[in-house]
C-alpha cells in the first residue's frame, strides 16, 4: 500500500515541487535576514567590548551605520 503510494508519480511530482519551492523560500529568506540582523548589530554596537575596532571596521566596510544607541526594549 504505501510503497504504491510512493511511487505513484503524482506523490512524486508534488514532493518534488514542495521541496523546490521550499529551497527557494529559503534562498530569499536567508539571506533578508542576515542582511537585517548585521544591519541592526551595527547600528546597536551588539558585539563585545574587545571586539570593537574589527566590528566598527566590519561595519564601515559593508557600508552599515555605527551608531551607539541601544534598541529599545
């Protein structure tokens, strides 16, 4: 019964479509939201005191915003 199932070529063509649409939601996701979490890390200085100058340096070279403000809570 399920190996019927499995190889029916209906069950494989929505399988096949879930898993590529799945990929690029992924692709467009991903990278939108590491672009929004450095963008804010910058603006909000959200690194360690000994890591500063190469995070301020990260930042400017990425064309981010340094600022030292902290988001509200």
């Amino acid at each position: 019964m399920i190996n019927k199932l499995l190889a029916s070529s209906g069950f494989m063509f929505i399988s096949i479509m879930l898993l590529a649409l799945g990929t690029i939601a992924s692709a467009v996701m991903l990278p939108t939201y590491l672009e929004a979490k450095a963008r804010e890390q910058c603006a909000y200085k959200l690194w360690p005191k000994s890591k500063e100058q190469a995070m301020v340096t990260w930042c400017e070279f990425n064309g981010y915003k340094v600022n030292s403000q902290q988001p509200e809570q």
